[in-house]
C-alpha cells in the first residue's frame, strides 16, 4: 500500500442561504485557495475527483459545471461521484494506490437551499414504495429516534448534551453556521419540530463547499511539514429498505470502524457528520470512543451541514487537528443514506 495524506484542506462559510452565488461561484473560491496555500497549480495534479448531487440543482449534469472552478485546462483526469465529497476521496485514495496518481484534488458542494431539501431527499428512498408517498429526511429520522427513546437506548436530555456540545465547539470554528452556549434545559423547553425531534436536534440547512489535496509518499511530505497520513478508510452500505434492518445501531460504521483499524490505537480527536443529535450518538457508540477522545472540535454536522460537502470538511477538520498537533490519531466519519444507511470512515495520523 503507498503512503497517501491529506496535504491541505480550505472550506466555504456555511450558509442557510447564498443569495448572490450559485454552486460554481460558491467553490471558486474554495479552489483557489486550497492552491494558492499548497502552492500548486493546475499543472501539477493529476487527478481531479468531486462529490454533488444534480437533484440539488435539479438539472441533469449539473455536476460538470463545477469543472469551472478547477479550470479546463490543462486537461486532467477526472471523475464524479453522486455522494458527499468524502466518497470523491476514497475514489482519488484508491486511484493513488493504483499508481494512476501521486496528487489528486477532490471537492463537494451543494447549494440545497434551491429547493426543499427534506423533500429531495426523499428520491434516494426506494422508489416503488417509500418515494412515492414522499417522507421528509426529518420524519424519516424521527421514526429512528423513536425507536431509540421507547427502547430506553437514550433520552431527550442525551440528545440535547450532544447539541450544546456541539454548538459550544463551533464557537471555535469560524465557517460553523450554528454556535453559540445553551443550555440543556433551555433547548430542552423549546416545542417540537417532528416529535421526538426538536430544532436543535437536527443539523441546519447549510450552502457551501470543501476541498481536500491529496499526496501520496515524498510529495506529501513536500508539500505540508506533518501531513495527516491515512491509514484506514472503508465504507460500508446498509439495506435501503428501512424494515430490514437494525436502526437502533449502525452496523455499518462499526463494520467500517474495524476494516479501516481504528480500534488499534487511541483515538484523540472524531469529526463525525452525523446530521441529528441520536445519529451523532449512534455513530459515537459504533466507533467505541471512550471519554479521551475530543468529539466535534469543529462542531461538526450540527454546526454546518454542507450537502455533498460535510463528509470531506469532517476529513479536513480531522487532518487540522493532526497539522497543528493538537491530535496525533483522529478519525473522521461521513454518512449518506436515510437513518445512517451509508458510512465512511477514515483513520488518519501524524
């Protein structure tokens, strides 16, 4: 296996709404930067790999204009994924193993306040009989919640700790859309948004972007004085159909957590982009985090939830940790998927 790391990281500010932008212009940005901080140019990559969806946009190929933020030439190899950005990495991570590249720049963006986010992402359940009677992500989770709660898993209070968690954090981070101090019976007394779910159990609705370089070997080492080595990554996928399977658990990310070697050490610092407050739970469980390891330091999900781009920012913040030193072993996770149904996980050190 080849020595791959994550090199250099930049993000857009997460928004409810971006009024005078669309996606492209929301990641020239984004690109530009992460060159300009690598001190690269188009020149040198070889491998140019993002993550979106064209059901944000609703048009089909949406997903080429963002070439306009990389630039057409020189021309490169490139590729698409219809998933978070952290999935484009895996792809750029397995084109680095099979010596196709020695750099690749991966990127997600999504600018989902075009249209009704809970509702689009009702095409992604199955077609025949669930689509059709169109459930919103947020009653989806809520179904999920409830199974938590009347099975005595967790209570309304864990999940509103995980939120003023969270949001206390993202004070820290200055691209979080959601931070601030709470308190637990504060938030506790507001109404319900979906029962069992209140507001501040379910991550924002949030345009933007993120940009991830990759290296492999000598060039990473070139190019960032620690770089965030990844020493696992996996991603496992769970039945569609919501009645087959455990949602009180998420079996993938623990199968994951294993096949990427997560277990073989200490983990200091988690970036985890679980979108609602029991999710984030579950996710902490499958990883087996103890009370060491610092969880969300940039707020995660909860604080900002770039559709297509929150995956590869909890990558990014994860590899910060590792660059400054603040964290010499760090997990990230992104899922996809109702009710946790996809994940991924990467293990990353310095």
């Amino acid at each position: 296996m080849r020595d791959v790391a994550v090199v250099a990281f930049s993000q857009s500010l997460s928004k409810r709404r971006e009024a005078d932008r669309n996606e492209v212009e929301i990641l020239i940005p984004v690109i530009h930067e992460l060159r300009t901080n690598a001190g690269i140019t188009n020149e040198d990559l070889d491998f140019v790999c993002s993550g979106s969806s064209d059901y944000l946009a609703g048009q089909s190929f949406a997903f080429v204009s963002g070439l306009d933020a990389v630039g057409a030439w020189p021309p490169v190899c490139e590729s698409h994924v219809e998933m978070d950005g952290a999935w484009a990495l895996y792809e750029a991570w397995v084109k680095i193993q099979m010596g196709y590249a020695d750099l690749a720049l991966v990127y997600g963006f999504g600018k989902p306040s075009m249209g009704d986010l809970p509702l689009t992402m009702a095409l992604q359940l199955d077609p025949y009989s669930v689509m059709p009677l169109w459930p919103d992500a947020v009653s989806i989770a809520a179904l999920q919640a409830r199974l938590l709660l009347d099975g005595g898993l967790l209570s309304e209070r864990d999940m509103a700790e995980v939120a003023v968690r969270d949001r206390a954090h993202a004070k820290e981070n200055p691209f979080a859309q959601v931070k601030g101090d709470f308190g637990v019976d504060q938030i506790l007394a507001d109404p319900y948004l979906v029962s069992p779910l209140r507001k501040h159990d379910c991550s924002p609705i949030s345009d933007g972007a993120s940009a991830v370089l990759l290296a492999a070997g000598d060039r990473a080492k070139q190019l960032c004085k620690r770089p965030a080595w990844i020493r696992g990554i996996e991603h496992i996928c769970e039945p569609q159909d919501l009645g087959v399977r455990d949602l009180t658990r998420s079996r993938s990310v623990e199968i994951a957590a294993e096949k990427a070697g997560l277990g073989a050490g200490k983990v200091d610092v988690a970036e985890l982009s679980a979108p609602f407050t029991h999710q984030e739970i579950l996710v902490e469980r499958a990883l087996g985090l103890g009370t060491e390891t610092r969880v969300n330091p940039s707020g995660g999900a909860l604080a900002g939830n770039p559709i297509m781009a929150v995956g590869l920012s909890r990558i990014g913040e994860a590899a910060r940790r590792v660059w400054d030193g603040s964290a010499d072993r760090a997990v990230a996770h992104a899922t996809s998927g109702p009710c946790l149904q996809q994940n991924l996980v990467c293990v990353l050190e310095g």
